[in-house]
C-alpha cells in the first residue's frame, strides 16, 4: 500500500474510539460529549493519511472500547493488523500510543474545565 499519500476517504482506516464517561471523573457524563469533541480536533491531523478519527461516547458497555472500518465495513482487530503492517506500523503499538495520548487529552481537558 506504500505510504498512503493519496489514499481516498473511503479507504482510509476508520478509528472509531469510544470514550467511557467515568474517564472523566464522577462527572464524566457531564463532559464526554466535550471531551469527545476536544480529542476528535486534537486527533484530526495524526495518521491523516491512512486513518479517520470518530471519537465519540461510550453509552453502552457491550460495544467495543475500539472499532476499526475500512470502506465502510467492519474488519476484525487481524484485518487492522495486517492494515496497519501494509503502512509498516503495529496495532499494538498504535493502541498504545492512542491510549497515551486519550490520557493526556483527558489530563488537558479536565484542566480547563
């Protein structure tokens, strides 16, 4: 797949993220729509080339922390990898790196409100 530099929208990996309100303290249902909101601006840019950022609320225990989509459909957490690998980065890696970064978004964000 190369580096992926003109890959079109619908092409693209799809992260879809879900935040659980109780990240965000007592309060969390309070603020996650916010937060959701702050972290999608803080996220747009990173990966643009091969990733679509959706962070949203979690509202229900049973959907995944993590979805990942291509082309409009659903792949599994072994289609990510091998997605990921054709770019030359790691699933693990790469969700570790969204956790790290999740963290200090929350950390900034419950900063200012």
């Amino acid at each position: 797949m190369g580096d992926g530099c003109c890959l079109s929208e619908d092409k693209k990996l799809l992260v879809l993220y879900r935040v659980e309100p109780g990240c965000l303290g007592p309060q969390g249902d309070k603020w996650v729509s916010e937060f959701c909101r702050f972290a999608q601006r803080a996220l747009q840019s990173q990966d643009s080339a091969m990733i679509r950022w959706n962070i949203v609320p979690r509202n229900s225990k049973t959907l995944p922390e993590i979805e990942y989509n291509v082309v409009g459909k659903r792949i599994s957490y072994s289609q990510a990898t091998r997605y990921l690998a054709s770019f030359g980065k790691s699933l693990d890696g790469f969700e570790g790196r969204l956790g790290e970064r999740i963290a200090l978004f929350i950390e900034d964000f419950m900063s200012r409100v």
